[in-house]
C-alpha cells in the first residue's frame, strides 16, 4: 500500500496481502514509521519502506495519526547521511525540508536546517531552499526567520528575495502593517550598512504597500527607497487634483 506521508515520494507500508482490501483513499494510517530508505546512487531515485509499529491502529478515516512532520523529518535525516552522498540526494532534500518547514511557523528553523548534518551546507547552498520556502503557501512569520537567518549570512541574496515580505495577506490590517514596518526597516539597514541596491518591486506590491510603510520609505535616506514611494504614489493613481503634500515633497 503507497501513503503519501508528507515525502516529495509515497512510501510503500508492508502489509499482510489480505489486509490490502482495508485500505481506501482518503485513509489516515496511525502508528507508521518509516523502516527503510534506499538510494540508487546511479539514478538517485529512492523507496521508502514504511511499516506499522506495534499495536498500530492500522487505516482509520480522520484519525490523526503519526505527525507527518515527525516522519519527514526523520526521512530528512536518513537522507543526508552520508556526507559524501548529500549532493546526489539534493534535489530530494531540498523539497522534503521545504515540505517540513512550511508545516510550523519558524520557530524550529534552525532545528530542521541541522537535520542536513554535518558539515552544515553553504548558505549558497540553501538558496533553493529558501526560494522554495517563499514560492510555497508558508506562514509569513517562517518566511520573514528564513529570510533574517539568509540576511545575515548571504546579505545580497536575502535582500533580493526581501520584496517577498511585502505582499499583502490576508489577516488584521494593522498587524500587517506594523509587521511590514518592521520589515522594510530591516531592509532599508542591510541595504545601508553593505552598500545594495533596495529591490525593484512589482507596480502590484508598490500599490498595496500600507501608508505607513510608504511614509517610511518617503523619509529614507536611500534614493531607491524614495523612489519606491513615487512609484506606490503612481500605481495610486494619484493623477487628478492636488498630489499628496508627501508626493510634492518627493
């Protein structure tokens, strides 16, 4: 029987043949570990056997079940090991950690990126991860400790991937905004104190940028940040009347 449990592959859970029939899709499986883990080192292609640890419930429509998480971050760790292996397995690894760390809100960071052992990857070496983490449906506070953790240690990088915090969520507006603040504060810093560029962002985020981030990025000394609040001004359309004072003084 194939169960996706939270791997970029299904896992193949040994069962008695007669039991077979027990399973349906839709199904939780409670009590399953992961067994083995095979890595072709010609095609890089791998099998995960799973199996039902004493006194498993076996297949239970909503049951909760084993924490997926707990699962795949133990396949990370298997996958890792050894060293010398690691890179052939990247491709795997890369989207099975992403696949764990959306799943919390950052707080554990740190934690599933040690589940690469050691020698602990190049933070270069996480771009893809990173990216994937921002491409995904993550929580933005995941998003917001993923892009800190980068910011200090491949600068350029993070404030590239930065305007990714700038997009509007869904939630409480003035949380948002005060989160957002934050935000750009952080930037406008680490594009001040190593000499970048401020991102180009999308006329799109320009736009939904709250007032606030706007009045910040109005009074930066950074030319690039001025400039970025022409633009939100722009895509405001504020082409009728009297410009805003704030657009007069820009």
């Amino acid at each position: 029987v194939f169960l996706d449990f939270g791997c970029v592959k299904d896992g193949k859970l040994s069962v008695p043949e007669g039991d077979c029939k027990k399973y349906r899709v839709g199904d939780e499986v409670s009590n399953c570990i992961v067994n083995k883990v095979e890595v072709s080192g010609k095609t890089g292609s791998s099998f995960i056997e799973l199996l039902l640890a004493p006194g498993g419930g076996g297949a239970k429509a909503g049951s909760a079940g084993v924490s997926g998480r707990a699962v795949a971050r133990r396949a990370v760790r298997w996958l890792a090991k050894p060293p010398e292996l690691r890179k052939e397995r990247w491709a795997t690894l890369t989207q099975l950690l992403s696949d764990v760390l959306i799943l919390e809100d950052g707080s554990f960071f740190e934690d599933d990126l040690a589940l690469l052992g050691e020698p602990a990857p190049q933070p270069t070496e996480l771009l893809e991860l990173i990216e994937r983490v921002l491409a995904g449906s993550s929580p933005r506070s995941l998003e917001r400790v993923a892009l800190r953790w980068l910011g200090q240690r491949c600068t350029r990088e993070a404030v590239r991937l930065w305007p990714a915090l700038l997009t509007q969520i869904a939630g409480n507006k003035d949380e948002e905004a005060a989160e957002m603040m934050d935000d750009v504060e952080a930037l406008l810093m680490l594009c001040k104190d190593h000499d970048l560029h401020l991102p180009q962002l999308k006329d799109l985020v320009a736009k939904g940028l709250p007032e606030e981030v706007v009045r910040m990025l109005a009074s930066s000394e950074l030319v690039e940040a001025r400039l970025t609040a022409v633009q939100a001004f722009q895509q405001r359309q504020h082409t009728h009347g009297q410009p805003p004072a704030l657009l007069q003084e820009l």
